[in-house]
C-alpha cells in the first residue's frame, strides 16, 4: 500500500469519529451523568424547648434547694419560673458572745431570665437573673432562757449570677455564682439572711 493510499484511508474515518463525539450521553433521569452528585443534606436536630432541673442556691452560711422550670423565648433567651424553700438556722451573735439562734423558713417562688452568651440554650456561658417575693419567717430561740420570738414579713429579692451549663439535647447540669439581695428586713429580726449576700448554685436538668 502507498503512502498516498495510507492517508486517504485514515482521512476516511475523520467523519465517523466526529459524529461519535458530538453523539450526547444519555442521561438517567433528570440529572446529567456528568454533572458532581449532591452533598447529603446535614441532618437537623431540633434544639430543645424546654428545661426542668433542680438545685441548690448557698451562701456563707445559708442555703435551700430550688426547682426551675424555663421556655425558650428566642435563639439566645429564656423565661421561667423558679419555686424554692428555705429552712436554715443561723447564730445570733459572733464568737464568744452567741447568744441564741435564729431559724429562717421561706416558701415561694421568683421569676427568672436568662441570655445565652455563646450559644443557643441550654448549653454554654449564660447571665441569670432572678426576682420576687421572699415570704419569710424568723424564729430566735435565746440560747440561755430558751424562750422564742417569731417575725414574719414579705421582703423584695433579686439575684443575678453568671453560669455554666454542660450537656445536650436530654440532659444538662451546670454551677455559677454571683450574689442575691434580700430587701428590707426589720431591724429587730435577729438574722444575717438581708442586705447583699454572696450566692453559689448548682444544678442539674433535663430539656425537651
């Protein structure tokens, strides 16, 4: 075979190897072959509405346990209501000159706000704030005659500490700290629970 009948055989197939490339892919279904396949979609997860938890509300040298039941108002912020009781005795009097005891029981309830600082609730850095009537009542026992007085008043309180809280969607258990301030005490009621007090908490909760 000659060179010229080599070429003219090979120019020969130039057409039919045109027509094969410009021949489109067939396509299955509405999506092109060649086209990248889609991501999966992150799985959503919904954030809780709700919490419950209990806990322990302590100063320097009282103390009494809470409930808190709280609502998520907005991606950062939550409402809730915060029933305690109280029963703690305290000395009255310092060092060497205790002179009797002084017993405070309160029931009641405050309402409470919350603003999440890094991230939605209930996890993370939060700022609470807590405020209502305290209704309390403070029994002295004088430690030498053992005769008793009782006093009972409705004094404001508020609180407002900084907080920790860990967990999940399930469960969520945190600590903070700040201070509470009792109002108006009578200045005859033998007890240190009035004025500005320092306030430790703990807790633990479960959300849905």
């Amino acid at each position: 075979m000659t060179r010229f009948s080599l070429l003219f055989a090979l120019l020969s197939y130039v057409p039919a190897i045109a027509r094969v490339a410009d021949t489109p892919l067939p396509v299955v279904g509405d999506r092109d072959p060649l086209a990248p396949l889609p991501l999966a979609a992150p799985e959503q997860v919904a954030l809780p509405r709700y919490d419950l938890s209990l806990g322990l509300h302590a100063g320097l040298d009282y103390y009494y346990p809470v409930a808190h039941a709280q609502f998520v108002v907005t991606d950062r912020i939550t409402l809730g209501v915060q029933p305690f009781y109280a029963s703690f005795a305290q000395p009255i009097g310092t060092g060497r000159t205790i002179a009797g005891e002084s017993r405070v029981t309160s029931l009641g309830a405050f309402l409470t706000g919350s603003i999440y600082l890094s991230g939605p609730p209930f996890a993370g850095i939060f700022l609470q704030g807590t405020a209502g009537a305290l209704p309390m009542t403070v029994t002295a026992v004088d430690s030498a005659t053992r005769a008793s007085t009782r006093h009972s008043f409705v004094p404001f309180a508020t609180s407002a500490t900084i907080n920790w809280r860990v967990g999940g969607v399930g469960f969520d258990l945190g600590v903070g700290a700040g201070f509470q301030y009792v109002g108006k005490v009578p200045d005859n009621v033998p007890t240190r629970f009035r004025g500005l007090l320092p306030l430790v908490t703990g807790f633990l909760g479960a959300n849905l």
